[in-house]
C-alpha cells in the first residue's frame, strides 16, 4: 500500500512541476578543458536525470518517515433515513431515546455528524524502522551514482576535447602539406618549362597536390563533428565552440591507482544495506501490530431536535496466525535480491580490477609511444627540408618528394595522435580510480 501511495505522490510532484525550456549556454571563447567539464557537469541531461533520481529518493523516504506521527483524521457528514437500525443509533446518539418509540419502526431522521479521529501505531513488527534504513541507503545510493555519472561524464569531456584538438591539429598538417605540394608543384612547373622535369613527375605532384586538398577536407569535415560531440556533452544544440590548448589546468595522475573508491561499488553497498533493510522488512511481516485509537463524535438532528456526544479510545492487537505462506515468500524474496546484489558486487569488483590493470598499460604505452613520435616528427621534418632543397636544385625526383613530405606529414599525424592518447590516458587513469578530472 504504502509502495502504491509513493507512486501517485511522485507522479503528482513530477506533473505539478514540469520541467523548464533547456537555455543554451554562453559558451567562453576560448573554451578551456576544465571549464568544458564545469559545463557538462552542469547542463549535460544525464546530470539532471541522476539529481532527480536522489530527489525521487528523499521524497519516497519522508513518506516513511511520516509513519513516525499519529494519523489525525477530520470528518463531517449529513444523512437522512428511515431505516429502522440507522434511525434508532441517530435517536440514541442525538440523546432523545424514551419509551414510547417503536424499535421496528423508530421513524425517519437525519442527522449531522462532526468527527475527530486520532490513529497511532505503536509496533509494526520492525517494519517502519526497516523502512526508514532502506530509504536513507537509497538516497545514499543515488548520491553516489550521481558521482558515477558525474565522473563518466567528466571523462569523456576530456577525451572529446583532446579529440577535438587533435582533429585542429590535423587540419593543420593537412593545410601544411598541401601548402608544400603547392609549392612543390610551382617548382615543378618551372622545371618542366626548362626542360629538367618530366611531364610524369609534374603529373604527380599534381596528383598528390589533388590527394592533399581532400585529406584537408576530410580533416575539417572530422573537427566539425568532433565539435558538434562535444557540443552534445556540454548539453548545447548548437554555439560555437573556440578551443583553448593553452592556460589549461594540467591533469595529474594519481598517486595510488586502486578501485575500491569507484562510485560503482559504493552505489552497490549502498543497495546491498538497502536489500539487507527490505529483508528485515519482510521479516516484520510475521510479526505483530499494535495500534491504539481514540475518536471524539458530535451528533445533531432537526428531525428529533436533540444532539450528543460520545468518545472512544482503545488499544488494537493483530496478528496473522496463518496467510496462506506469504510473509515466507516475500522473506524468501528479499534474500534472493540481497543475494543476486552480493554477486553483482563480486562481479563489479573483478570488472573494476581488470579496468584498473588496462588504465596503467595503456598510460604506459601512451606515454613510451609520445616520446617516440616526438623524435620521428624531428627527423621527419628535417628530411623533408633537405628534400625540398635537393628537389629544386633537381636532385631527386618528384616522387622521393613526394615520400618525404608523406613521411612527415604521417609522422606529425603520429604524434598529435599520441598526445591526444596519452592526456586521454591520465584522464582515464583519474576516472578509474574515482576521481574527478580536476583536483579542486
């Protein structure tokens, strides 16, 4: 019953207030990293969702708590009958009895009825007490997944920006390289006038001239849907999303690497006490109730002309010998779910490991793979100069150019990519092992 008033209190609540209209956000110009996460965490949906879940949840526990006061009730009524056993309790209770009416046929009457009514239930078995610990471990539970999405989201905040200035990046060496075949092709053109280039190799640098101006295009074509991603996280439609490298807060990664802090396991302690509480709970149920009532009456008629009063007070004991094994079932149910939620935390915990032992490698290999990408990128682009050289003196052919300005165009590829893999890899490192991006 009290499950059943919980649902239509929530559901009024919920459609008494609905929602506001989402306002896009003034984003700043530039945009820095921790300032993106600020954002996200504030405007993102999936953190609205999870602060409703907890307002659900303390909502649902001041409904348990209320069983902590007495239930005052307030009554009026007016009726008319002739009813023979309804007219004789409104004489007797209007205080105009006398000898000379008729039991069969007391006469038609009416009265006016004025109740006071006070219920108050001293034991229920455990069951309110129960209630209460399943409802604070709930709120507890939606606090900490809050923290999860919180922490997910912070994550891949991160990891979109750094994808974003990643794709900046690439649209850089693409624009850089096309700028070079350019060039190429205008020394080229002014070779093969002279007669010291063949029309083959002007072909080629025409060719791969073409080749970089659609490498350019897709990479502009990938920074815009990396940004409209990160759009997407930060909870905006639409806005113009300038990036900033530079000013940003650097993310450390922690110390000790451990993830027995992970919002996951908390959430699922949280509801294994709340399982342990609805176990106690289903056990109250073979248990006894105790309530006491006291109730104040004032009865009024025009009919018979008189009136009265009455009071009753008392205390009430129930219990259920026998209902058909259904208080077992709904203790053998409660077991099963506190049960199914020990396993779900072993489970959890072997993910979580797994996840911690693939974070370091990755950070390892992240890092190791940055710092050789660094020195390709130098050797890569020295080669490239000394063959731009040798290419206008008519040293090499057009396709060795072609090779080198390849060769370093890849290897600056290389390496953003490993910057943008080794931030993402720190960042990762902090999500699981429960922190938040950005130490406060």
């Amino acid at each position: 019953m009290k499950t059943i008033q919980t649902v239509i209190v929530l559901g009024f609540l919920m459609a008494a207030s609905p929602m506001k209209a989402q306002e896009n956000t003034i984003l700043p110009e530039p945009l820095t990293i921790q300032e993106a996460v600020a954002i996200a965490l504030k405007g993102n949906p999936d953190s609205a969702i999870a602060e409703q879940r907890i307002a659900q949840a303390k909502a649902s526990a001041a409904m348990v708590e209320s069983t902590d006061y007495p239930l005052v009730n307030l009554s009026t009524e007016y009726a008319q009958t002739n009813n023979p056993m309804y007219s004789f309790g409104n004489i007797l209770n209007q205080g105009e009895f006398d000898d000379t009416i008729d039991f069969n046929d007391p006469g038609r009457t009416d009265n006016l009825q004025l109740k006071a009514a006070v219920n108050y239930r001293i034991y229920n078995g455990g069951q309110d007490k129960a209630s209460k610990a399943s409802a604070m471990a709930s709120i507890d539970a939606m606090k900490s997944n809050l923290v999860q999405v919180q922490q997910q989201l912070g994550f891949e905040v991160v990891k979109t920006f750094h994808a974003a200035i990643q794709a900046e990046k690439m649209v850089s060496v693409r624009q850089q390289a096309l700028e070079s075949f350019t060039a190429a092709l205008s020394v080229g053109q002014a070779r093969y006038e002279a007669g010291d280039l063949l029309k083959q190799d002007l072909l080629n640098l025409e060719l791969q001239q073409a080749t970089a101006s659609e490498d350019l295009i897709l990479s502009k074509h990938s920074l815009e849907l990396t940004k409209r991603s990160l759009l997407n996280l930060l909870g905006e439609k639409e806005g113009n999303l300038v990036l900033s490298e530079t000013n940003r807060k650097e993310q450390i990664p922690p110390g000790a690497i451990d993830y027995h802090n992970r919002s996951e396991l908390v959430t699922l302690s949280r509801m294994k006490d709340a399982a342990l509480a609805e176990l106690e709970k289903a056990r109250g149920y073979k248990r006894p109730k105790v309530d006491t009532f006291a109730s104040y009456q004032f009865d009024n008629g025009w009919e018979t002309d008189g009136s009265g009063d009455s009071w009753m007070a008392g205390i009430r004991l129930n219990y259920n010998l026998y209902d058909g094994n259904n208080a077992n079932a709904q203790v053998a149910l409660a077991k099963t779910r506190l049960m199914e939620l020990e396993s779900q935390i072993q489970k959890t915990a072997l993910a979580l490991s797994l996840e911690v032992e693939q974070a370091k490698l990755n950070y390892q290999q992240a890092r190791e793979r940055l710092t050789v990408t660094e020195k390709m990128v130098g050797v890569a682009e020295e080669a490239a100069r000394i063959a731009r050289v040798r290419f206008k003196e008519g040293v090499i052919l057009s396709s060795d150019l072609i090779d080198y300005e390849t060769r370093r165009s890849d290897a600056q590829a290389r390496y953003f990519n490993a910057e943008a893999i080794y931030q993402v890899s720190i960042a990762n490192l902090r999500r699981v092992t429960g922190l938040d991006q950005f130490s406060i």
